[in-house]
C-alpha cells in the first residue's frame, strides 16, 4: 500500500510531439503529467477515479495550478512524476508534484494543483466517504513519517 511510502510516481517518455521548435517539452505537457502522476497516485491507494465518477456521480476540478519550471525535458528524456497528497478536507483537495529526470536525478518542475469536488452539475461537494478516509489515512501515516529529502 502507498501510505508507507507516501509518494506515487509514474514514468513518462517524452515524445517529440511534446516539444517546441527550440527542442523543449512545452510548457502545458506537465499539467498533462501531474495528471498522470495524480492518477496512479489515487490507484495506488486502491481507489479509481474513473469509477469515482461513475459510481458516486462526482469528479475533482482543477481550480488553482501553481508550477516552476527548473531545467528543460527534451525529446525522449525518460521522466519520473512524483507525486504526494498534501491536504484533503471537505470539498477541498490538494496534490504535490514533482518531475525529474531519470537518468541524472535532475528536478524538472514542481508544483501544485487545488481541486475542488463537484457533481455532475458542477456544485461543490465533499468527497465520497470511502476516498475521504482512505485520503485522511494516507495523510495520517505521511504525517507521523519524517520523509528523507
């Protein structure tokens, strides 16, 4: 289970339809792999985001993103999404990400995304009960975990 870990992560390649004509991944594919790293995080908590929608009728909009970028991905750089749950209460969620390059350890990019729980009508709700406790368990073991940097 991830909660001893405390971080997900996910590997990504990057194509060269994700650079620029300088050569460098665009700036917008990050938003694309936090996405990634935020999925396989939520999976490897047992839990499933696509079956949140379906089964409890509610999604997780993005409503703030904050990102630096540090050093430029070029084509075919194998990456590494980390990706840690910072904070979930009500309604109200907030992911952690960082990307690295494999093959020196390099930081990327960081960054945040606030999401906000809403209904197939876009009203605000709090998160279903089952992913409210497994989120507050995975926040509850990374809390009383000092994590090695």
């Amino acid at each position: 289970m991830l909660a001893a870990r405390h971080v997900g992560e996910a590997r990504v390649r990057v194509r060269y339809a994700e650079t620029d004509q300088m050569g460098v991944v665009y700036h917008s594919n990050y938003l694309i792999w936090f996405e990634v790293g935020r999925v396989e995080l939520i999976r490897s908590m047992g839990l499933d985001y696509k079956r949140m929608e379906a089964e409890e009728g509610c999604g997780i909009a993005v409503v703030d993103v904050h990102v630096r970028y540090r050093a430029p991905a070029r084509y075919d750089d194998e990456l590494v999404v980390e990706t840690r749950l910072l904070a979930a209460r009500g309604a109200v969620i907030r992911f952690g990400y960082k990307v690295l390059r494999v093959t020196d350890g390099v930081l990327l990019c960081e960054g945040e995304t606030v999401h906000v729980v809403v209904g197939k009508d876009m009203k605000k709700q709090s998160l279903p009960p089952k992913y409210a406790e497994r989120f507050g368990a995975y926040l509850k073991s990374r809390a009383s975990h000092t994590e090695v940097v």
